[in-house]
C-alpha cells in the first residue's frame, strides 16, 4: 500500500528507525506492509489496518 509507505516516511513505524536500507530499483526505502489485524483472520485491507515496518519488526510482528 503506497499510502502506508508514504506515511511512513522512509520510518519503521514500530521501532522509529530508518529503513535499513534503499531499493536497489529507485532508491526508495526499503519498509515492509503489515497488516495489523491478518487478513486471514478478518482483518481489513486498509490503510487504518497497517503499518510500514522494518524487516525485523515485520517477522517480530509475525513470530515474536
């Protein structure tokens, strides 16, 4: 969701820290999307339902 990402600011949401690095593609910020509440257990495909996450808080969101 460009919305999140855009929000963001190139900031993980969880830990407040830059991305750890850019896309080789266009040197954007590398963040992931999360969704807050899983799509899988009903959550909704929203902007209000996610965040833009670090890769290590994205799989410590997922297995933490």
């Amino acid at each position: 969701m460009a919305e999140v990402l855009e929000r963001a600011a190139g900031v993980c949401e969880c830990c407040n820290k830059p991305a750890p690095f850019k896309k080789s593609k266009d040197k954007s910020p590398y963040l992931e999307v999360h969704h807050i509440i899983f799509l899988a257990k009903g959550g909704d495909d929203t902007v209000e339902n996610a965040e833009a996450l670090c890769p290590n808080c994205h799989r410590r969101k997922h297995y933490g």
